[in-house]
C-alpha cells in the first residue's frame, strides 16, 4: 500500500512539471517576466489541494492515510530527516545556478520579489489551515498535521525553478519537481505526515509561486516607481519550518 503511496506522489510530481511546459509567458520589461493567467494552470494545483480537503472527511481516503500510516510503522523503523533541507532545496538552486552564470529569467531584484511573495502566500495559507483544521499527525505528536508545511515549501521553489529555467531546459524544472516529490515522500516515510497532507501541501506550493509570478507587476509598480529611483527594498517575511515560526528579513538590491 505505501507504494501505491509513493507511485501516486511521484506522479503527481512529474505530471506538474511536464503538464506546465505549455505556460504562456509575456514579456513585462527587459528584465521582469509574468506568467499569463490561463485557468487551465488552476487543474493540478487544484486536484491536489481538492484531493487534500476530500480527505478530512472522505471515509476512503482516510482508510488509505491509515493504511499507508500501518505499512509505514511496521516496515521503517528508522527516521531521515533529510526532508528538513530537501524543502529548500529547490528555491536555493535557482540563485545557485545564477552563480555559476546559467542565468534565470529574472534578474535578482525582480525574482526575489516574486520568490518572497509566493513564500508569503504560501505560509498564510498553511498557517491558517493548520490553525482551523486540528489534524492529528500520524506520530501523533500534535494537531497541525494539514496541510504539509515541508512539501508546499519544496512545490512552491520546484515551481519557482522551473518558471525561471524551463526556456533553458525542461529539466531543471523535472529535477526540482523530483525533489519536491521526495520531500513529500520523506514526510509519509517520518510519519510526520497523511498523504492527503502531501498533495494538499503541493498544491498549494505550486499555487502560490503561480500567483506570485501573476502579480508580480502589480507589486513591482507599487515598489520600485523606476530602476534609477530604487537601488534596493527591505521586506520582512513570516517562515515557518514544522515546528517554528518566524519573521525573516529580506534586502533586495
């Protein structure tokens, strides 16, 4: 049954990064990109949030969660706590490949405003269903199991690398979305985590950098009247790690 699991998350995974390759994108200035909205970039994130929220109350799904919660416990004795890095993984790598010169599809000013404002989507909406929905984990050692915290963070940077790359390659895209699936796949195997808190969490995450890219010039405008008249803008960020919460300060040159 845990594989059934594993299968369903992976393809989740992969199916998000391969059904977005058809995005449109529209060109805003020389160096600010939007995603262009098209509700058919609503399905998957949608599905996965869906098949989440059926799941607190669907008889079916809540059997499967047990069921994969059984095999879990009774075959994996030993914890990887791998998932607590892994989340980030994919949101570091698109500042690691504009190190090394492979350059994204916005400069440092513009994706580090849509990066903070995806990351702050995303926190207010984990926070706010953790705090209304009072999941039980299935270690049991608290009530904040949905959605997963980890895997909306590891979706929303596998989302955020492949809008900045897929015009580069398609796999650097894949390889974040691998990423953000084993993350998730990591949660279920800690017994941190339902599957049903997975996909809601990954559909969430994809969601979130989704509708940071589409208001990205809305916010642009408000913060930045021209390049000559803004060198550099400070934000403060909420974070939250699955056992902590916390501001962040961010200052964007």
């Amino acid at each position: 049954m845990f594989h059934k699991a594993v299968s369903l998350v992976f393809l989740f995974g992969l199916f998000s990064a391969n059904a977005q390759q058809n995005d449109s994108i529209t060109k805003i200035d020389s160096t600010s990109h939007q995603l262009k909205f098209n509700y058919k970039q609503l399905i998957i994130p949608s599905v996965l949030i869906g098949y989440g929220v059926i799941g607190l109350e669907s008889d079916q799904l809540l059997s499967f969660n047990h069921q994969i919660k059984d095999e879990v416990t009774e075959d994996i004795d030993e914890k990887v706590t791998i998932d607590d890095f892994s989340q980030y993984a994919p949101a570091v790598s698109v500042y690691a490949l504009n190190a090394f010169g492979v350059k994204g599809k916005n400069n440092m000013r513009d994706r580090s405003v849509i990066l903070v404002t995806s990351y702050a989507i995303m926190a207010t909406t984990v926070l706010g269903l953790k705090s209304i929905s009072h999941v039980e984990r299935p270690d049991g050692s608290s009530n904040n199991s949905f959605p997963s915290g980890h895997t909306a963070t590891a979706f929303m940077g596998a989302e955020f690398l492949y809008q900045e790359y897929k015009d580069k390659s398609i796999w650097y895209g894949i390889a974040g979305y691998a990423v953000a699936t084993g993350t998730g796949l990591f949660r279920i195997y800690n017994n941190r985590h339902w599957l049903t808190d997975v996909a809601a969490g990954a559909g969430i995450g994809i969601l979130s950098t989704k509708i940071a890219y589409w208001i990205n010039p809305y916010i642009t405008k408000k913060l930045f009247k021209s390049s000559a008249e803004n060198k550099s803008t400070s934000m403060i960020m909420p974070f939250y790690n699955g056992q902590q919460y916390g501001l962040g300060f961010a200052k964007i040159f």
